[in-house]
C-alpha cells in the first residue's frame, strides 16, 4: 500500500458549535416574543416537575407558562403539568441523556409564543450532560435535593457555576439527615458568587413564596427590556 | 451518554475539514486527531474515547485514532491573583484559603488537530 503525502492540519474547532449555533437562533427568537425561557437542571428525581406542578398553580392567571418536559422514555411529567393547567410539550429523548437546542427547534415548530410570556424547560435529570447544551435559555436554575447530599456542588461544579438561581429542595427532610447547608452553599459560592440562593420545600410549600417572587419579577423585567431593545 | 452526540459532531468537523479540502469528495485516511478536553467540560475523556470508537467505525475513516489533550481546571483567584490548579486545591485557593475564585481554563471541548494521510497521486 503506498502512502500518501501527510498533512497535519491545526484547528481550534468546538465540538458544541452547531448546537451553539442553532440556540442562537433560539435566543434571538425567544427575544423578539419578550419571552423569559428557564433551563431546568437537576440529578434525577430532586423535585424538577414537583416545583413546576406548584408554579404553573400558582402563576395561573398571572403568567403565561409553557413547560417543556424533558424525558428518556415516558410522557408522565408532560402529564402532570398539563394535570396543573399549564400547555406542556413533551419531549422523549429516546435514551438520549440530555436535550439538545435542535430538539427545542423541533418541539417549537408550529407553537405561537405570542400566546406566552414564559417558558420551562425541565431538562433530562444527569448531573453532567445536559450541561454542554446552550438551549437558548435565558437563564439556567439548579434544583440541588437534600437526599443527594451537600457535595454535589464540590463534585460538579460546572453544574452550579452557570446557574442564576440554586434551589435546595427538600428541605423538610433536613431534621431526618446530616446534610451540611454550610458546606453545600459555600462550595457553590466559590464558583458562583452572584448565585441566587434558595430553600424549598415543594411538598410543604415551604420557600416557595421567594421562588415565585424571582421567576416573576424576572420575565416581567425581560419583557420590557425585549420591547426596550426592539 | 451525551459523549456518543459529541463524537457525531467531531464527525462531522472532520468531514467538513477534509471534505473543504478536497472539493467535497472525501479521500485519504486520517490516522489521528486531537480534541481537547477540559476537566470542567463535563465530558468524561474515557466515554467520549469509547464513543469514538464506536463512532468512526461508521465513517468515511474508520482507522482515525482519537488522541484527548486533558486541559485540568484552572482557577484565578479573586482576592489575591494566584493562578492555581483546581483538581489539586481541594476547592480554594491555597494562598488565602476560601475565597472566591474565577476558573479561566478547563471548559475545552474543541477540535485542535487532524492528520490527514491525502493519497491523491
Ligand atoms: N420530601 C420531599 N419530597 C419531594 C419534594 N419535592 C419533590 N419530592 C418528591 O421527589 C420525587 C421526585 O420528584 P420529581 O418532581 O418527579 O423530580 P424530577 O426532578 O422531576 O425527576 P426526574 O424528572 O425523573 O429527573 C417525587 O416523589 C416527589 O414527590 C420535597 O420538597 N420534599
Ligand atoms: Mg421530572
Ligand atoms: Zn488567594
């Protein structure tokens, strides 16, 4: 086999470009409509759905919510916030651990976003993944549970460092574990100073009150600076 | 796994690179390349490896070996300006102790090398 003439091309290309690329667009669509979009991240299970079944509740009447649900296999969450009264979207990954902006484009195709002034977009549940995504987002908020221990912020930092908002859920469990709060905040401290810090509980709607506070006051902020900017 | 759509999409830049150089048509072989990872991209070097591995067997350049440059975290820190590794500090900076800290590298995830084999006589 004769060989050919060797040629060593020196690149600085990022892998995540096209994703990049396609959330752009995303952003400069979800601006034009004034519209607030959340990415919702969190492991599995720390209360992503629980906490938007309580928003949409509670926003109803005030604020026009849209959730797009995440999922690997099933439809349930979808489910249970159209249970709530908001429009949901369901998005099955088919195994896939994370979404991706083409997937939002997909899930979008045909939606008025006239008719809302708010989007949620409850990621797949990984500590990891989804993190390397741009979903057009405007803001990224961290649900971090109580079961999963204080050390989730020292392991993953790059998780927390983006996020705008933190949310501790669970917090009615904390007399029941050693979950070190100190630890937990000070860690994302290090990597996140301007980090909105938040305590939950979803299931006694304990802290609620100071989350919906935010999550309104900043899509009503985000849609006069949208006009604003037109 | 998120590493199996990373390795799509370094498929895809080299296709693009090689094919930008040859009018469209892929030749040649691509004995190897190299992609940068930081330790805070949140891609596990050995997954997307492993990924690739599976990926490139469905390519245009099967024998592409993919060589990961493991870029570690490295941090800045905001009270006194020392530069530090972050894997090696135990999360704070080890001149002042806890405070806050900015990281400047260790989100890599780029393509920085292709050896392309063109055997265009
Ligand atoms: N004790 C307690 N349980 C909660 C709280 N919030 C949610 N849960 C429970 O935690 C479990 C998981 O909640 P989900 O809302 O489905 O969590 P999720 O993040 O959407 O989960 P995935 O989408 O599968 O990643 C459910 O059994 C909830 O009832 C809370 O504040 N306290
Ligand atoms: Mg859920
Ligand atoms: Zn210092």
């Amino acid at each position: 086999m004769n060989t050919g003439k060797i040629r060593v091309l020196d690149l600085q290309r990022s892998v995540t470009a096209k994703n990049d690329e396609i959330a752009a667009a995303l952003r400069d669509r979800f601006r034009r409509n004034g519209l607030f979009v959340v990415n919702l991240l969190s492991g599995p299970g720390a209360g992503k759905t629980t906490l938007l079944e309580k928003t949409v509740q509670a926003l109803e009447g005030k604020l026009r919510c849209l959730v797009l649900e995440g999922d690997l296999r099933t439809t349930n969450d979808a489910d249970r916030i159209a249970g709530s009264g908001a429009d949901a979207i369901q998005i099955v990954t088919n195994g896939v651990c994370h979404l991706d902006s083409k997937m939002i484009t997909s899930a979008l195709e045909g939606v008025e976003l006239d008719a809302y002034d708010a989007v949620v977009i409850e990621n797949v549940g990984n500590l990891v993944c989804p993190n390397s995504f741009d979903l057009g987002e405007t803001v990224r908020v961290v649900v971090s549970s109580v079961p999963e221990g204080e050390d989730k912020p020292a392991k993953y930092p790059f998780l927390f460092e983006g996020a705008e908002v933190v949310l501790l859920n669970k917090i009615d469990l904390l007399p029941h574990t050693p979950f070190d709060k100190e630890a937990f905040w000070s860690a994302i401290g290090r990597v996140n100073r301007s980090v909105l810090r938040l305590e939950t509980s979803c299931t006694t709607g304990m802290g609620l009150d100071g989350w919906l506070r935010w999550f309104q006051g900043r899509a009503a902020e985000w849609k006069t600076a949208g006009r604003e900017t037109e | 796994m998120h590493e199996l759509s990373l390795a799509c999409s370094i498929q895809e830049i080299v296709e693009q690179e090689i094919g930008r150089r040859c009018g469209g048509k892929l030749r040649g072989r691509v004995p190897s390349l190299t992609v940068r990872v930081g330790s805070m991209s949140g891609v596990e070097p050995e997954a997307l490896s492993f990924a690739w591995d599976v990926t490139r067997e469905q390519g245009p350049f099967p024998e592409a070996h993919l060589e990961i440059e493991k870029i570690p975290a490295r941090a800045l820190c905001n009270r006194c300006s020392r530069a530090f590794l972050l894997e090696e500090s135990n999360g704070e900076c080890p001149s002042c102790g806890v405070c806050p800290f900015r990281i400047v590298e260790g989100r890599e995830l780029e393509v920085r090398r292709i050896v392309w084999e063109d055997d265009e006589s």
